[in-house]
C-alpha cells in the first residue's frame, strides 16, 4: 500500500506540475515534494491522527520543503508548494458534500462542507506557519549578524 | 535617471504577468514595490486585487490601472517574471531591456503541448484514484474519465468565454463517462474513479490562496478568489450531480 501511496504521489504532483506549466527542470522536484506531503499526511492518518491536523502538519513540511529548494534553485516557493498541495486538497470532500446534497441529505452535506473547508484552512494554516518561521529565523540571524 | 513613465509601464507590466499567471497577492505587490525601489523610488503605492492592479510611482502623481482579465496557473511565467525582477534588483537590467524581456515573457507560447497536458490530466486522474484508496481496476477508467474531461475543459473554454459552463460540461462528460462505464462493469466504486478525475479540474490552489490571502490581510483578493472558487466547485458539483440524478 505504501509504495503504491508513494508512485501515485509522485507522479500526480508531477503531472500536476506539468498542467500548472512548471519549468521543466523542476518535475521531478515538484513530484517528490508531493510525495513527500502525501506520505506524511496518509501516515499520519494511519496512525488514526484526525485528517485535519494532519493535513496541518503535511503541508507545514511541503511549505518548508519548497521553501529550502525555492533558496537553492532560486526560484519562488509556489513553483514547489502549489504542486506539492495538490494531493491534499479535499477534492474527494467537495465531491461527498455535493454528491449529499443532491439526494437531499442536508445534514451530512453541510457537515462534510464544512470539513472541506476546514481542510483547506488547515493547508493555508501550515504554509503561513512556515512561512513566518521562516521569516523569524531570518530577522534571528540579521540581529545576530548586526551584534557582531 | 530612468524615465518616470517607462518604470511605471515596467511595474504594471511586472504586476500583470505574475497576478495572471498564479502569483499570490502579497508577491506580486512585494515585487512591484521592489522594482521602483531599485529605481530610487522609495515612496509607490501598489493595490493588487485578482481583477485589476493600481500602481502610483509617488505620492501626488497619477495611479496607474491594468486590468486583469483572465487568470490560469503558469508557474514557468512566474519564474521567469521572477528571474527578471532579481535582475533588476541587482542593477543587471535597465527598465528597457527589462520590459522587452516581460513582454516576450506575456506572449511566450506556453511550455507544455496541448497533448502532454492531457496526457498528465489522464494520468493524474488515475494515480488519484488510487490515493483515495481506490483499487487499481478504477484506474483505467478514472484515465479515461478524467481526459476526457480535461479535454472538454481546453476546448470548451476557448468555444464559451465563461469559464464556469466549460466547467459544467466538463463534469458533465466525467460523470457521463465514469457512470456508463461503470454499468457496463468496467472498475469497482465508482465513487472513486468520480473522485480522481475531477481532481483536474478541481480549484485547489485557489481555495488555499483564497484562505491563504485572507490571512495575509488582503482581504478583497481573498474574497474574490474565494468566490471564483465556489463558483467552479459548484460547476462540477453540479455537473456530476446531474449524472447522478439519471443514472
């Protein structure tokens, strides 16, 4: 289950990558760093961690990964991140919540909404988080570099 | 000293391409601040929203206005924006070269042909199917379900000019395919092999750029996107629904 978890990751971040028009160079990276988010989050979920914060904790790790490769490569961070996401997205929610409304069962839509939505906030959550630690670490080591 | 209306033309053109191809609200307004910076103009207004930039070199002059049409996701222009604004920055180009660079960038054909974006659409679909736990006899059909939609999309789009009804009929034709292969007894939940091949055309970076914008206080550029998101989630719910209520 694991590796097949891992190939399908990979390779839809990458195609997804390829759809988003990402330089070509980058594919792979964008594949690896999807991979990478997805393994986390299924992992995680698996070990019965509720999918909310799960979805927190995985896209925290994709935002610092694509924010170590966008300083490397000196490119901007959403060429990696805005792949990277992707398999988190609650497309499969959005799609239950739609499909319940529907057959008319308001309750269960609205509920399953309303954790789509949660979800998606939960991604933008992790990115800000890393980006601000990011931003803490860099004033940390201009402070420290204007004391010297 | 630069010409105050070719750095002008410079940064709405610098706004323009990064806010139409998929840069957050925040960058391109961080990078168009930063290119009259470099030009010794410490003192520029820009306003960013999904729909249009404002852009004003100092206080008292004009405000400049571009209007942002249409939106899509090309990370390459990006990027390529972004090398020229480093360039910029570090004195390499001057607003001219510049700014004939950016428009060779606008018109740049895009990277990917037509064919190998389907092809990874195609392909996308199925591995998703199978990260939501669908087995791998959903993924043939996930395939074809969700190239073929992918493919109505492109095509759909440059027919209708709106954006939404080619999203409609996409859905339409995913529910279409996914639900009569699936009478015919080709792939397991049918469920799933909806999920993966939707997921194309489902508006996940604008949803998180939505939330992500909102957060960062750009509050009309959140709602926007926010807006033009429920909008297209709502597209493709209501395509497979309507497959839902005939099969």
């Amino acid at each position: 289950m694991w590796i097949e978890y891992a190939i399908a990751s990979f390779f839809a971040s990458a195609a997804f990558g390829i759809i988003y028009q990402a330089p070509r160079n980058t594919l792979v990276k964008c594949g690896l760093v999807g991979m990478v988010g997805w393994m986390i989050y299924a992992f995680l979920v698996w070990k019965e961690v509720d999918s909310v914060p799960a979805t927190l904790i995985a896209s925290f790790v994709i935002a610092l990964v694509s924010q170590t490769l966008a300083r490397r490569f000196k490119t901007p961070m959403i060429i990696f991140s805005v792949p990277g996401i992707i398999p988190l997205v609650p497309g499969s929610l959005a799609y239950d919540a739609m499909r319940n409304f529907v057959q008319n069962d308001y309750s269960a839509a609205t509920s399953i909404a309303a954790k789509a939505f949660t979800i998606s906030g939960a991604i933008a959550f992790g990115l800000v988080f890393s980006e601000v630690l990011n931003q803490i670490i860099k004033k940390v080591k201009q402070t420290k570099a204007q004391v010297r | 000293m630069e010409r105050t209306e070719d750095l002008i033309e410079l940064c709405l053109l610098m706004g323009k391409i990064m806010q139409q191809n998929g840069a957050e609200t925040y960058r391109v307004e961080d990078t168009m601040t930063r290119i009259a910076q470099s030009f010794g103009r410490d003192e520029s207004q820009s306003y960013v929203t999904p729909t249009g930039i404002m852009f004003t070199i100092s206080p008292g002059a004009h405000a400049k206005l571009v209007r942002v049409s249409a939106r899509e996701t090309n990370l390459e222009k990006v990027n390529l924006a972004n090398d020229v604004s480093r360039k910029i920055a570090s004195g390499e180009m001057s607003t001219h070269v510049a700014y004939k660079e950016l428009r060779k960038i606008e018109t740049s054909p895009t990277d990917y042909s037509v064919l190998m974006q389907i092809i990874s659409a195609t392909l996308a679909s199925g591995f998703f199917t199978i990260m939501f736990q669908g087995s791998w006899y959903d993924f043939l059909p996930a395939c074809l379900a969700g190239g073929l939609g992918f493919i109505a999309l492109i095509n759909f789009i440059r027919l209708f000019e709106i954006k939404f009804v080619a999203e409609f009929v996409a859905s339409l034709l995913i529910g279409f395919t996914a639900f009569s292969l699936f009478s015919f007894g080709i792939g397991k939940e049918v469920d799933k092999i909806v999920v993966g091949s939707i997921m194309p055309l489902v508006p996940g970076l604008l949803i998180t750029n939505a939330v992500r914008d909102l957060m960062a206080g750009h509050l009309i550029s959140g709602l926007a996107k926010g807006a033009e998101a429920f909008l297209t989630a709502f597209a493709i719910g209501a395509g497979i629904a309507v497959m839902f209520a005939l099969f």
